[in-house]
C-alpha cells in the first residue's frame, strides 16, 4: 500500500500551531480504525519522571492518574520493546516476566481493564537508537495489515509535529540530490523500488542507492521514516 492516504492528513498537520490541535487531528483520522486513546513520548532514561517525558496525552482521566502516580513508564514492556525494534508491533505482544515485573504486570493488567490492550506501538527510532514512542489504542481496532503502512507513517509525521512544535528537538534540514529527492517521492506515493527504476529510466540498484544515501542523509533507518522526515523538512511535498 503506498503512503498517498496518509497525506490530507500530514497536510493539515501542517497547519496546526498546537499539539491539542494535532491530537484532535489524529483522533479525527485514525478514530476510523478503532483508536481512541493515544500517548506521544520521548523514551524515558532510568528514573526519568512520566511528565518529564510525555509530550501528549488523551486517554481516560482515571487511566491517566494511575499511570502518573505509579510511574508505570519506568516498567512499561512496550516501552521496553521499543528499544528493540523499528517495527510497530502489538502493544500486548511486548514480552516480560510477571513473577519478576510485579509493576509491569499491573501495567498490564491496568491497560486491560480500561479495554485498551488492543493497541499499536510505533518506535520512534533515531541515530543513536530508539528516540520515543507513539502509543494508539481503542476498545475495538479495525485493522488490516492493509492499514499498518499508512498508520506508521502517520504516527512517525505526527510525533514529529508534536516534538516540533514543543520545540524538543530542532529541525536541521539536509541536502538531498535531485534524484534522491525523486526516489524518495516515489517510494512516498508507494512505488517499489523496480517500478521507480523504470520510471525514472534508471536501475533498481541505483534506485535502492538513492533511497539508502537519502535515509542516511536524513537520519532515519527505514523508507517509512525517511518519507515522514523529508515531509516534515519540506523536501519533498505530498
């Protein structure tokens, strides 16, 4: 599936000055796959605090309070995971012990009473390893394999509004090639890396060069990333 659904979207991302906005935003687009609830975080270090990390929230107040007095983020699996993987994955799939992470248990067992255990994490991953996270969840997911590219590349351009907009991180364009630029617009719009060559007139191989030199350039470590931040730092457009 190619990523040109996901672009309405990061337009009137595009558009917003506030990350209330972009959370309704999200909540309006992804609402039609189930998610309702979501959280935005930087990866916490050891013994780093729940607001010291978050950078937005929405999900039901006494789930919230729970989380926050408990500091469930220092023992989430989930987060854990993250570290391990640039994949999004099920959030109830991250493994752990629950003889040996009583608090991780009751993480989970929290996440499950609230009904929303059926969610997706998005790693957040960066130069030196895994940057954060986006956590969607809902009572009643509709999802496909189908869906999941467009939900990860919506996740990636929306955690990095967020982030730009709390002003967390700067925003350092890169220089890209013409045709690094072209290649990375194509596989933007869903294009395999033969089906570029052809269009361009130029070989499958060159065509993976391109889109690794760019990613490279761009800090990201897979095509999904890469897309996310070349549309962020306008070097490409949807």
């Amino acid at each position: 599936m190619g990523y040109s659904k996901a672009f309405t979207f990061i337009e009137r991302l595009d558009r917003l000055s506030s990350v209330d906005d972009v959370m309704d935003a999200m909540q309006r687009a992804l609402g039609q796959f189930g998610f309702d609830s979501f959280f935005v975080s930087a990866l916490p270090r050891p013994n780093q605090r729940f607001e010291d990390v978050v950078l937005a929230i929405r999900v039901p107040p006494e789930f919230l309070k729970v989380c926050r007095e408990n500091q469930y983020i220092q023992v989430s699996p989930a987060i854990r995971h993250c570290r391990r993987t640039v994949h999004p994955f099920a959030w109830k799939s991250a493994p752990y012990d629950a003889e040996r992470e009583p608090r991780a248990a009751e993480l989970v067992d929290l996440v499950t009473e609230f009904g929303l255990s059926n969610a997706i994490m998005v790693p957040i991953p960066g130069p030196t390893g895994c940057e954060g996270g986006v956590w969607l969840g809902g009572h009643r997911l509709e999802l496909t394999e189908f869906h999941m590219p467009m939900i990860h590349l919506m996740a990636l351009y929306a955690f990095e509004r967020i982030r730009t907009i709390a002003n967390r991180v700067p925003s350092a364009k890169q220089n890209l090639t013409p045709r690094e630029r072209e290649a990375l617009t194509w596989v933007a719009l869903g294009k395999s890396a033969w089906e570029i060559g052809e269009i361009l007139g130029i070989a499958k191989r060159t065509v993976d060069e391109h889109t690794q030199t760019a990613m490279h350039k761009l800090g990201a470590v897979n095509r999904t990333q890469a897309v996310a931040l070349a549309l962020r730092d306008r070097i490409i457009g949807p």
